[in-house]
C-alpha cells in the first residue's frame, strides 16, 4: 500500500541533536501533519522543549553551561507543553498497539 504523505526531511548536519530528534518523534505521533508547517508549528517545539527540560533535570552541570538555543523551545507555556505531552504519549501508544497488533501480517506476508 503506497503512502501520500510526503518524505520526511530531517537535517541531521546543521541542527543541534534534539531538533533533529525531534522531528521523527513528532511524525510518527501526527503522520497527517507532515508537510504543514502549522500544524507541526506547536508540537516540534514543545518537544524540543521537553528535552531540553529532561536534559537540564539530568544534567546540572550542562544546565548550568551556556547554551546556543533558541528562545522559542524554551517559552511555550507549561500548561500547552504538558497538554502536548498527554497528547504525544496517548497517540505514540495507540500506534505501538496498533503496530503490535500489525505485525504478525506482517511477518507472515
């Protein structure tokens, strides 16, 4: 079965790790979003912003060492980010049931 959405492109040269890292997360929870840039608008920077939070909760020592990053990860309101969270852990485990429920036709064909 042949997919319209179109590829995904991620830039692994230029951009920081997590923002690179974001993107497949991001597609994989909101394949109907790719190719909108508004739609993936809110949810690629609330992610970036998640890891940015669990890194520096991980990691005081690089929390406490300047960083080049962009103001925008850093300035959504908790309350979407959270929300965003919810969200992004609801839809991933509805795709890994579904796939687990996929895969023995997979296999088998």
């Amino acid at each position: 079965m042949a997919s319209n959405l179109p590829p995904l492109g991620i830039n692994l040269s230029s951009a920081p790790t997590y923002e690179s890292g974001a993107a497949l997360p991001a597609a994989l929870a909101w394949p109907e979003a790719l190719g909108d840039d508004a739609a993936m608008g809110n949810r690629h920077p609330a992610l970036c912003q998640l890891y940015l939070q669990a890194r520096a909760d991980a990691d005081p020592e690089w929390a406490a060492t300047p960083q080049l990053i962009k103001p925008l990860y850093l300035t959504r309101p908790s309350r979407d980010v959270k929300a965003f969270d919810r969200q992004f852990h609801h839809r991933l485990r509805a795709r890994m049931a579904a796939a687990r429920i996929a895969l023995p036709f997979i296999i088998e064909g």
